[in-house]
C-alpha cells in the first residue's frame, strides 16, 4: 500500500508538528507566563491612569490661571467703574483718593511689604551663649605675668 519511505516521512512530520504544538501549548498556559501577562496587562493599565492624572492637574492649573486672570481684571473693572462713578457723583477729594489708591495699587510691587523685616544677623551680640567669653570663669584664669609654659609639680 504505501511505501516505507512515505510512512516514515508522515510519521517525522507528525513528531515534529506535535512538538511544536505541545511547545507552543506548555508555554501559553504555563503560570510564570500568565503572571507576566497579567504584569504586563497592569503596567499599562497603571502608566494610563498616571497619564490621565497628569493631564487632569495640568487642565486644573490652565483653569486656575484663566481664572485668576479673569478675576484680576474684573477687579480692574470693578475699580475703573468706581473710580469713574465717583467722579461723577462724589466731591472731589472723594474721587481723588480714589484715582491715588487706585495709581498706588497698580505701582505697588513685593518690595514694599518687606519693610518691616531684617536679614538675619551673622553675628552674635557681645554677651550671651555665642560670645567668646562665654562659660569661663574669671576666677580660674591665670595671672597676666604668668609665663606661657608653667610646670605644676
């Protein structure tokens, strides 16, 4: 019927496609490489989430700046329209008071509101813990004639 030549080559190629498979099956459902999957499936899942929080702080921050920007100038607005009610309404040392803090808002910078501060001083007071003196006692000391080297017997 067939030959042995055929019967051999099916046979060799039958192993061969077997091992491949049973390879192939061993590796996709053996445990370290489903805990890599799953690993690997996390990672992801972890960096998204990171990217989606970093893009929600920097629109929070965008907002916030638009914001503040709009609140800056109604402030502006607000101050124009009072200023130039007052004007029109009020007397004229009223309004003028007004123009001036309006003028001294607008020119005051950070360097005004530290007036009242000092740098710290890089010097110690001459008495107190860090003076040179300090925690000798004045009746210990040596005469002043005594000489440098003196030889206690």
């Amino acid at each position: 019927m067939f030959s042995l030549t055929t019967m051999l080559i099916v046979g060799a190629t039958a192993f061969i496609i077997g091992c491949l498979l049973s390879l192939l099956l061993t590796k996709s459902l053996s445990p370290s490489e489903k805990k890599s999957r799953t690993l690997e499936t996390r990672l992801k899942e972890t960096e998204d989430k990171l990217n989606d929080y970093q893009q929600e702080v920097t629109d929070h921050f965008a907002q916030t700046a638009q914001l503040v920007n709009n609140l800056t100038q109604n402030y502006k607005e607000v101050h124009e329209h009072l200023a130039g009610s007052a004007l029109k309404l009020a007397n004229v040392d009223i309004s003028r008071q007004l123009l001036d803090s309006g003028v001294n808002d607008s020119q005051t910078d950070l360097g005004d509101s530290d007036k009242g501060f000092q740098p710290p001083k890089d010097w110690a007071p001459g008495e107190g813990a860090l003076s040179e003196g300090y925690g000798l006692d004045k009746e210990n000391e040596l005469p002043e004639n005594t000489p440098d080297h003196v030889i206690i017997k």
